[in-house]
C-alpha cells in the first residue's frame, strides 16, 4: 500500500493531509497525484466517493506554491457542474491549502459579482468556477485567462448532460495551450474523447471502480406498486412514500428522496411539509442562498429529509446519510449509483429503497445490469385501494388491477370517512365557480382522462 508521503508531495501538503485525518491515498490519489507533480496531462476515470478530488487539489497546492498571482490573472482555474460541487472543491482547497499564502475565488452563480470581482482584482491562484458564471466574468472584461497554468475540469460527464460542453471548449481555447490539464468524468461519452483528444496533451489515463459501497454495503429494495390511473400515480406514489417513511421511522436517521424532476422536488417539498414530515429541498432552479440554507440544516441533522433532483445532489459530501429513496426510479442506471452513493459510505451500512411502477421494469433492469446484482423486489399494495364497500357509487376510475397485472375486478370506491371522524368545523361552501375549485382529497378526477387542466391538480397531499 502507497503512503501519502512516497507520492512526491511536499513537507507542508503532507502536513495538510495529516490534519484533513486521512489516512493513506485512494487508488485514484495514489495513480493521479504522481503524475500531477510531474506536470502531465491526466484523464480521470472517477466518481463521487472516490476520493477524486483531493487527487487534483493536493497536487495543485503542492504546484502552485511558488510563484504569485497577479492582478485579474488567475494561475488555475477548476471547472465544476454546479455551485454546490465548485463551493465543496473549495472546501477541499482550503482545507488542503490552510499552511500556505495561496489564494482562491469561488466563481458561482447567485453571489454577489462585487465580492467575486474584488478578489479577482487582488490575484488569485485558485479559481474555482461553474462554466457560465467564469465566461460572464471575462465577456465583462474583469477577469484574464492567459495566466492559466493549470486547468481542472470536474465531472465531465455532467457538464455534458447540462450542456456547458460548448462553453469548456470555449474556456479551453481562451487558456494557454502550455497550460497542464486535469479532466475528470465518472464515464467517458465519445463527446468527451472528443475533447480530451483536442485539448490535452498526451494524458496520462488513471481509471478506478465505482466506490465499492454501491454494491457492498448497502441493501437495495425495490416497493412495486401499481397506480389506479395515471393521473393520480404521483398522489399515490406521495401516500406510499409517507407511508415508508412511518414503517422505518425508527431505523432512518437521515435520507435523500430522490426525484426526477425538479418540479416534482417542489411538489414533494410542499406535500411532505403538509403532512407535518420534517424536509427541505434542493434542485438546481432554487436560489443559492435557499440551497446553502437547506444543505447547511440537513448536515447539521436540523433536516431530516433532503428531497432533491440529481443534478443538486451529484457529488454532494454527505457523509452520514442513513438512507436513499427513490421516489423516481432514475431514468439513467448512473445516477441510481451516484444517488445511492450518498449512503453506505466511510464504513456505514446503507439502505436504498425505490418505490416503481409497472413502467419502471426496463429502468430497474437496466441498473440491475450495470451494478451486478439483482434488486430484491416487493409488491405493495396500493394505499388508494381500499376494499368494495356497500352501495352503488362504483366509478370506472375506481377499477383496480391487483399487482401482478390482472384485473382483480374489485370495485373500491372513494374513501367515505367513517362516522364520528369528520369535522366538528361548519362545511365551507366554495363559492367559485366549479372549474376553479379544486377536487376535494381523496376525490378523483372523474371523467377527464388524463387531460386534467393543471388547476385541478393543484390540489397537494
Ligand atoms: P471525493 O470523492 O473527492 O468527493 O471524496 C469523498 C470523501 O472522501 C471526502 O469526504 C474526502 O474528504 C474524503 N477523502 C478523500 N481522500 C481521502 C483519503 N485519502 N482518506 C480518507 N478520506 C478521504
């Protein structure tokens, strides 16, 4: 096993990683950090987890120590995806940095212009920026980058997926070609070949496994149900989410919900607070000062449940994650990785639960096949069906298909709730007219197909 010390890097950086606590190089660290003090290229085949990013901090400290930054010409620069993953890099910097006089700006979208142009002006040897928010400083003219010396580009793969591709071959070329480039991407698209055969320059190529406790040390499981219709699948899915989430009340400590959508994070986010659950939420359209809030509250353990998009949530250094649901069976097997590598980390062991629909088969296959195993699932029964009761209100929308497929040929019908239970409180008549009323809970839509004009689903639970 390589010690932190046989890697070339100097007395003070060593000093650095002794007091971060760690203990010896990852594998990644171990391959990519020698190469780094050598002034090579490097392409970097990791994830989240693998401990990546110490892999180009450590080396960049240990680089950049001599020399100066001057004025508006930054001597690196590291390219993140988004404000969380750039914010946690400099984290890492000042971690990795604190015994030297090297200086950093964070670049990131919704803070303040002001603050960031000042440091600029001062000379920074660490500019750690979202792509968009780097090129609006330079068309603004603030901001020079033919000092750069080393160049970082973190989690290709999704700068890709958000579009920023043109954008780092823009950066790329405003950069000198004598520059040293670090490009790291959790798989290697041929759109990334692509770049990393136009911009970098005989690479060296480190590749490490996935963090092991995808596999390992987490218990998978997979709670079939199949909705009554499909327009109210997202209530039903909403009740069996609450429903877990009352079953494992004692076992979770903390959890990510996953969705796929961010408009359903903020529909969650609302339902669950309704139903007095303790949560917040992040996803990429909510403002920075909201997202820090959230994430500060829920690694401090004042949230219980972050529900976010995957985009928020890549990359994110949770470390004491209890479980992960998945609301939304991800539509791409990576993230089901990515997010359940949120639990299970540094020794814990982890749970992942997915809740799917019939329409899930192909997703939950194709995961299955690109972690290795088979994900133990369970048939639930759907909370919304409830047994045939007495008289004749039995609707169409109220047929139900029992899980495995065949139409069972119950009957159930709109929960009556039981004497003694309703609301001592007078009715409140709705006055408005009935196309801008909103359907009572528990009362389908009957009759609209799946063409439910949006304000009659407005109606959260
Ligand atoms: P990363 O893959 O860069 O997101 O790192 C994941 C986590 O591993 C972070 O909390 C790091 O602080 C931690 N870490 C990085 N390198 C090491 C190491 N050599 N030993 C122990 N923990 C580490």
């Amino acid at each position: 096993m390589t010690t932190f010390a046989e890697l070339g890097l100097p007395t003070e950086t060593l000093s650095a990683v002794e007091s971060a606590g760690y203990g010896d190089p990852t594998p990644i660290q171990a391959q990519a950090i020698p190469c780094a003090l050598e002034g090579r290229d490097i392409i970097g085949i990791a994830q989240t987890g693998t401990g990546k990013t110490a892999s180009f901090t450590l080396p960049m400290v240990a680089l950049l120590s001599k020399g100066r930054a001057r004025a508006r010409l930054p001597r690196s620069v590291v390219l993140a995806p988004t404000r969380e993953l750039a914010a946690q890099v400099a984290e890492n910097f000042t971690l990795h940095s604190f015994n030297t006089k090297l200086s950093m700006a964070l670049l990131i979208g919704g803070v303040s212009f002001k603050e960031q142009l000042a440091r600029i002006e001062n000379g920074v040897d660490v500019l750690i920026a979202t792509p968009g928010r780097l090129l609006d400083h330079f068309e603004r003219g603030k901001l020079l980058l033919s000092g750069v010396q080393i160049m970082v580009v973190d989690e290709a793969d999704r700068m890709l997926d958000m579009g920023f591709i043109p954008d780092i071959e823009r950066i790329f070329k405003l950069t000198p070609f004598t520059r040293q480039t670090l490009f790291f991407s959790a798989t290697m698209a041929p759109e990334i070949e692509r770049i990393t055969g136009e911009f970098l320059s005989n690479p060296v190529r480190v590749e490490v496994a996935p963090p092991a406790s995808t596999v390992d040390k987490i218990s998978h499981e997979v709670k079939q149900f199949k909705p009554t219709r499909k327009i109210s699948a997202f209530k039903e899915k909403r009740a069996i989410l609450r429903n877990l989430l009352e079953e494992l009340d004692g076992k979770v400590e903390n959890a990510i919900i996953f969705c796929n959508r961010k408009n359903d994070v903020d529909i969650l986010l609302k339902s669950m607070s309704k139903h007095g659950i303790d949560c917040g939420a992040i996803h990429g359209d909510l403002d920075q000062s909201i997202r820090t809030n959230v994430l500060g509250k829920f690694r401090e353990g004042r949230i219980r449940y972050l529900i976010a998009s995957d985009v928020a949530a890549r990359g994110l250094d949770i470390p004491t994650v209890s479980h992960v649901f998945n609301f939304d069976v991800p539509t791409r097997a990576e993230d089901y990785v990515h997010r359940t590598g949120r639990t299970g980390r540094a020794g814990r062991s982890g749970f992942a639960l997915s809740i799917a629909t019939p329409g899930d088969g192909k997703l939950i296959d194709a995961i299955e096949d690109l972690v290795g195993i088979e994900l133990p699932r369970e048939e639930i029964k759907n909370p919304s069906m409830r047994p045939a009761s007495g008289g004749s209100a039995g609707r169409e929308d109220a047929r139900v298909e029992g899980p495995s497929g065949a139409a069972e040929g119950k009957i159930a019908r709109a929960s009556k709730k039981p004497a003694g239970v309703a609301s001592k409180k007078p009715k409140k008549v709705d006055r408005r007219p009935a196309a801008a009323r909103e359907p009572a809970r528990d009362e389908a839509v009957v009759g609209m197909g799946s063409h439910v004009p949006a304000f009659l689903l407005r109606s959260i639970q």
